[in-house]
C-alpha cells in the first residue's frame, strides 16, 4: 500500500511506500540496513560519550566501521583459506607421519630462511655505512681521495665479509625462483623446497 503526501522539508507532493524499504533492490536494503545500524551504533557511543561525562564533540570522519571486528574475521577466513592447513589437514587425514629425515630437512630450510632474513637486514646496514663512510669523506671538501678510516674500513671489509654475504642473498634470491618453476613443471617434488 502506498499513500501520498507533501513533504515537509521541501514541499514537494512524494509517494511512500508503506513498509520497511518499499521497492528497493537487495543491495539497496542492504547498504540501508547498514546504515541504521551504523547510526545506532554512532548514537550508542555519543549516549556512551554523554553519560561518562564527556562533553567532547565526535571525532570528524569518526564511522561505525569497527575496525578490529572486521580485522578478526578477515583473518579466521584467509586462515581457512591457507593452503597450508588444507595441505596439512591432508596429511593429517592421509595418516602419513613425516620421517626423520624430512623433519631434519625442513629445520634446515627454516635455518638457511632465518639466516637470509637476518642477511638482508645486514646488507641494509653494510649500504648505510657505506652511505655514511661516503658522506664523511666527501665532507673534508677533498673529494673521494682524502683517505680517512671510516670508509677505509669498509673497503678492507668489503671483499672479506660484504662481499660473501651479498653474493649468499643474490643466490638465494636467483635459485628460489627457479625451484619453484622446476615445482610447477613437475621436475621435481612439492616439498622439495619452499
């Protein structure tokens, strides 16, 4: 049922639908019951804000989006969605334990990540000093030729240590890619090394 009137506001003749939200489409009904639920949630926290004594006015671009509670439920999916639980769950329904030697194997797959990892964050540190060895030496205004042992050092360091750890990460980060495509092309098993 439908009935007719003058708005208040603009004076203008409307129809309105008697019922919750007349014609809309679904989406509509949705993004409308989103928004009442948001300005009641809004009108919570102001009564929340009221009765605690606060007679601060709302933040500006303050919303009802509930940030943590969206953040939970987007992680309890993607952990659903891991490929590693379902692999796991696989195995796990298979009834096939892993042997000793597949454990060994994988510590020392998480030794050699841990080492690139904390190799990368070394690499950052050997390119800072070096920044600030080069920084330093230009500073006396004598160009790159003035020697000083800042940047000295560096350069004794460079073929003993930086060298050695830079060409462990370029490996690493040349053969991982590889693997992976030997991985896909089925030359070698899935859990040869991930």
């Amino acid at each position: 049922t439908a009935s007719v009137g003058v708005s208040e506001r603009t004076g203008c003749r409307a129809v309105r639908r008697h019922g919750r939200f007349g014609s809309a489409s679904p989406v509509a009904r949705i993004a409308i019951e989103r928004a009442a639920l948001a300005s009641r949630a809004s009108a919570a926290r102001t009564a929340v804000r009221a009765a605690a004594g606060s007679d601060d006015d709302p933040v500006v671009g303050e919303s009802a989006f509930d940030f943590e509670a969206e953040m939970a439920k987007d992680i309890e999916r993607l952990a659903k969605d891991s490929p590693l639980l379902k692999e796991a769950e696989e195995i796990a329904a298979s009834g096939v334990t892993k042997t000793e030697a597949q454990e060994n194997m994988e510590k020392v797959k998480e030794a050699i990540d841990t080492f690139l990892l904390y190799d990368f964050f070394v690499i950052l540190a050997i390119l800072t000093y070096l920044i600030v060895g080069v920084s330093i030496r230009l500073s006396y205004g004598q160009g790159l030729a003035f020697d000083e042992p800042i940047l000295g050092l560096w350069l004794i360091l460079w073929p003993v240590l930086f060298q050695p750890l830079l060409g462990v990460h370029m490996l690493a980060t040349i053969v991982s890619p590889i693997i992976g495509k030997m991985k896909d092309a089925g030359m070698v098993s899935k859990d040869t090394w991930t």
